[in-house]
C-alpha cells in the first residue's frame, strides 16, 4: 500500500528555511571539531602526564 499523491508530496523548501539549516549544520560542525580537538589534548595531555618528567630526562 502507498500513501495518497497528495502526502507524498515535497514541500519545496525556502530560502530562509535552507539557510537556517545551513547555520544549524555550520554550528554542529564547529562544536564537533572544538570537540574532538579537546579530546585529542586531552589524551596528549593525559599521556605525556602518565609517562612522568622522566620522559624528558632520557638520553637519546
């Protein structure tokens, strides 16, 4: 069973609406990336403290 033609039809989006997806998706997109860039330092973080001040003090 399908639905009737007149449910099945796309309403066309506007200007105003696209561009406020547009904003929306730009703003996830920034805070994913501040997200994932803390997350990466603070492993860097959190490694480096793990390994102790020895590790600079090692000869190479």
């Amino acid at each position: 069973m399908s639905a009737p033609d007149e449910l099945r039809a796309v309403a066309l989006e506007t200007p105003e609406v696209m561009a406020a997806r547009a904003k929306a998706r730009r703003r996830r997109s920034i805070a994913l990336a501040i997200a994932l860039a803390l997350f990466a330092v603070t492993f860097y973080t959190l490694t480096i403290v793990k390994m102790g001040p020895a590790l600079f003090d090692r000869s190479l």
